[in-house]
C-alpha cells in the first residue's frame, strides 16, 4: 500500500517513513503543503497521513481542497492539540479518521489498514482473497494456516495486490508501491518478484492473474484450477 505522509516535524517524519516502510507500506513523505499538493496531483496512493500545522499551505485547507475536488483518498488527520473542538472540525472539513500526538506506530497502522479496506467498500475485519489473508496486527499473510514467508519487497507487492483484490493494478502502480524512490529499479525486477509470488500461491486457492494491457490482480481461484 502507498501512503503519502504530511508531516514537518522532521524528526517525526524520518521515524514514521522509516518504521511504516519496515511494515510493508510504500512511503512518500513531504514537510510543506504545497509540495503535498503536487505529490497528490502526479501520484496514485492508498491514503493519506496529513499533519494539520503545514507550512506553506496548512493540512486544513489540502484536506479542504482535497474533497472540493471530490477526491475521495482516505485521509487520517494528526495534531499535537488535543480537543474535542479539533477533532470535531477535522472531520466536518472531510478527514476519515484523527490521531493526537504523540500516538503509537502500532494503532497508525491499525488504522490506516482499515481506512483503505472500508474504502474499498469492505466491512471485513482484514484483507483477504480466497484464502489468502493479511493480519494487520502481526503484519503477517496467512495462506489457509501457514504464515508465508515473504522478503520486503515480496510482502509490499502482495499487500499491494491484496489491497485491491480483484482489481488490475498497472505494472508502474505496483513499482511505485514495492520499489523506493532511492532503489535502482529495473522493470525486469517486478517480474522476478511477481514470479515468487506465483510460485508460492500455485495451486492454493488464490492467484495473480495478468491482464494484457491492464496489469495484473490478485483472485480467488479453486485449489489445484489451472
């Protein structure tokens, strides 16, 4: 899953990048609101980690601008001021969910993983496909009763495809998810990975099926179906 993240603190911002990357989610990270703007406009992300006090253009009016263009990105609100006022305005204003500092990594993640399952219409307690699950809380898939043993960049690529199961994501929409804007990537790359991937997941009950011209998706599919 790809988050952009909206936080000046810098300390808080190196920490949080960091700490949600090593649990399997892509991250962009940007300290001024204008630079998040632009961030929005070119990129494609799962949800969004506004921080109120911005420079340059405050987390309020991006989240303002956000939904008048009707842009219905899950936003999760964070503010070192905790009222009931604060909170009360972040949400008429269109945040999905509101976080005061200092929170712990582990309710951010929780939350973030059930504003993107809601938003993709399901009221399951985690992302599955067939038999195939994400457990949010161990950070860990499970396929039927074993827990699969994934590398990094294998376990954000099957995030990836998990949080839109059923849908054909394009092959740029999975590099920008598994692949940081530091790594040389080549696109022969994805296709070792999605490789692994088939490799684990034969004849399971679950597969990545490709779609000339769209990309690929995760489905369900009978065990042993070819």
């Amino acid at each position: 899953m790809r988050i952009l993240l909206a936080e000046d603190e810098h300390a808080l911002g190196e920490w949080l990048s960091k700490a949600l990357e090593q649990s399997g989610f892509r991250v962009d990270w940007r300290d001024d609101g204008r630079l998040v703007e632009q961030a929005l406009d070119k990129g494609d992300y799962d949800a969004l980690v506004l921080d109120i006090g911005l420079p340059g253009r405050d987390g309020r009016e991006v989240l303002s601008r956000l939904r008048a263009r009707q842009d219905p990105l899950p936003v999760i609100m964070l503010t070192a001021r905790d009222s009931l006022a604060e909170r009360v305005s972040s949400l008429h204003a269109g945040a999905d969910d509101f976080l005061h500092k200092p929170f712990a990594l582990a309710e951010l993640e929780a939350r973030l993983t059930a504003l993107i399952r809601r938003a993709r219409g399901s009221a399951r307690p985690r992302l599955s496909c067939g038999p195939l699950h994400f457990e949010g809380a161990q950070r860990q898939f499970l396929l039927g009763d074993e827990v699969l043993a994934l590398s990094p960049r294998e376990h954000r690529l099957l995030l990836a495809l998990i949080a839109r199961s059923g849908e054909p994501m394009s092959r740029q929409q999975l590099l920008d998810r598994v692949f940081s804007d530091d790594d040389p990537v080549q696109s022969a790359a994805l296709d070792v990975l999605m490789h692994r991937l088939r490799r684990r997941l034969e004849g399971r009950g679950v597969c990545i099926h490709t779609y000339r011209g769209l990309g690929y998706a995760l489905e369900p599919r009978p065990p042993g179906d070819a």
